[in-house]
C-alpha cells in the first residue's frame, strides 16, 4: 500500500494508549513498537513480508529476513525470536517453499534469533516475511525523534534496490547472489547497531519502502527539524543512472514521489537519476543515522571495513522539509 493511503487509514484510527511502559508507539511514525518490561530490558517488536524481488527463493527468504530484522536494529536493540509469515500458493512446487523458509532461517541464525513457528495462509501470489521481537535497554532505545541541528547524517548503504529489482524483473541484469546490491540486501545492519553506545546517536531509521525522501521526512517531522542533502555523496549501484534514464523505475517509487515531494526542495539538480533516488523504495536498505558532528567521522572510521561502509549524506538544519543540493 503506498504511503498517502496508509497514512489516511491510520489517520482515522485512534492508537493512543495511557501504558506508560509504551516507550515508543506509532506517533512517531518509528520503525518499531518499544515496551519497556523493566527496569534493564525494553522488548522490540516488529512485522515486514512481501512479494518475491528476486528469483532464487533461497534468496529472497534471506533477503526477506534481514528486511525484516533491520527495524530491531534500526531501534538500536538485538532480534533475539522471530515468527515466519507465510504465503503460498497451492499451485507451486512445495520445495520453493522449503527453500524460502531456509533462507530466513539461516538469515535469522546469523543475526543470533531464533524463528519458531509462524502463520500460513494460501495466496496467488507467494509471501514472506517475519514477526521479530528484540531487546533493548530501556535508556539506550534509539528512536527517529531525535534528530537535532547540526547532526550530520550518515547512510550504511547505497541507494538503488527498487530500479535494479525492477530490472532483474524485466531480464535486463542476472539475478547473481554475487551482484552488489544482492550483497547490499542480504547485508544485515547489525554491525551499525553495535557501535551505537558509543557515538552518542540522536536518530536513526532503516530506508525501505517510503524511500530515502520518505523514512527522512518521518525522522524530521518527529523531530521537528529539516535537512540538506549533498546529491554528490548519495551513494548508489552503478547501473542506476542508466536504468533510471531508460524507465526501469518501480511503482512504489512513483507513489513515494507524489506523496513526498511537496516537502523535497531541488537546488540546481539537473541528474533525473538523482530525483529517482530519493524516491525510490529500498528492500532490506541501509540505516539512516543522525549523529553528533564530531562523532561522525570516529563512527565511520570503526564502522568501515571490507564488508561495510558508511556514506555522510548530509545534516539536519531548521526547518520542515528536505533540501537536495
């Protein structure tokens, strides 16, 4: 469902709630729900499913997973159990399913949860996803609410997932588990999440399918702050700009544009694959985080190694909206 849609729906419902231990709710539009148990543990709870991005159904259970598992991360907290969610048709061999379920498996036995059980139901069109429950300190929740001037924000991933599945859908890129953003999307975020005690972070959020633009306004608005965004840092998969010029755009990233736009100020941006990337949705992308100016680069130099790197794309400002520049 795009998100002007959802927003209308959730919009006319009433969701507040007096339980003080509700440490973090949908107000805020944050990835996660947060209830503190006590005084040391906070639980985490989270659900994401969708439709097949790739071929391989071993893939896009592992893929599907740490989509999945990246809202507890993005929280700053640990997925310790999981649920699967399921759905299948009648008319498909039952080993894709078989493999779908093995992928998340393993994707969840990396991230150290374990999954026990789920919920099937049959479907035309095959689904998946899970149900993840995490752990957090209560004092060390890390919410999109706190974003403050003159945080520089840093991007764990590049930008590009919904045009390069696109074109995996047309046949116009091999499906290889070796292809970059294959890589990027199997790539858990929990080596970002790890280093959060230290570097004193204000906000983060995890780029799914509102987009860049999208999951930004909502870490903006919940802090009542604006942004601006360097489109030379915005990382990216190298055949974006070429797809984006021939058209290979997904729906979502249309949607995304429509209901996001009006907020998203274009100084002197001439690239039209720059535009697309703001909007385009992300399967299992990358952490937005927002953090002290000074602790930015000593973050980015601890959290860069062989398999991941992190890409300063900009810092919050006053303001409501977002400036590309």
């Amino acid at each position: 469902m795009g998100p002007a849609e959802l927003a209308e729906i959730l919009n006319s419902l009433d969701f507040t709630s007096d339980d003080k231990n509700l440490l973090v709710d949908l107000a805020s539009g944050d990835d996660a729900i947060v209830y503190r148990l006590n005084s040391e543990q906070a639980l985490i709870q989270t659900v994401d499913f969708f439709t097949p991005i790739v071929d391989d159904p071993y893939l896009f259970g592992q893929i599907s997973a740490a989509n999945s598992l990246s809202d507890v991360y993005a929280m700053g907290g640990k997925p310790f159990l999981a649920m699967n969610i399921v759905c299948f048709p009648d008319s498909l061999d039952k080993k894709i399913l078989r493999d779908i379920l093995q992928g998340g498996l393993d994707k969840a036995r990396e991230a150290g949860t374990t999954i026990s059980g789920g919920h099937t139901v049959d479907d035309e069109e095959p689904k998946y996803g899970l149900s993840v429950s995490g752990l957090v300190h209560p004092d060390r929740v890390v919410p999109n609410s706190g974003a403050r001037v003159g945080d520089k924000l840093v991007l764990t991933k590049p930008l590009g997932t919904g045009i390069i599945t696109t074109a995996f859908k047309a046949g116009l890129l091999e499906q290889s588990p070796e292809h970059p953003a294959i890589e990027s999307m199997l790539q858990l975020n929990s080596r970002a999440a790890e280093l959060f005690d230290r570097y004193s972070i204000s906000a983060c959020t995890d780029i799914t399918g509102f987009g860049l633009a999208g999951h930004l306004l909502e870490m903006l608005k919940a802090s009542g702050r604006g942004c601006r965004i360097q489109a030379d840092n915005l990382p990216y998969f190298a055949e974006v700009p070429e797809l984006s010029a021939e058209g290979m755009v997904p729906g979502g990233l249309h949607r995304n544009r429509e209901t996001f736009s009006d907020q998203v100020k274009l100084t002197g941006i001439s690239q039209e694959f720059i535009k697309d990337l703001l909007f385009d949705p992300q399967t299992s992308g990358g952490l937005l985080i927002s953090l002290p100016e000074e602790k930015a680069q000593d973050f980015l130099r601890e959290f860069n190694d062989d398999r991941h790197r992190g890409y300063p794309v900009g810092e919050v400002v006053e303001g409501d909206s977002i400036v590309l520049e």
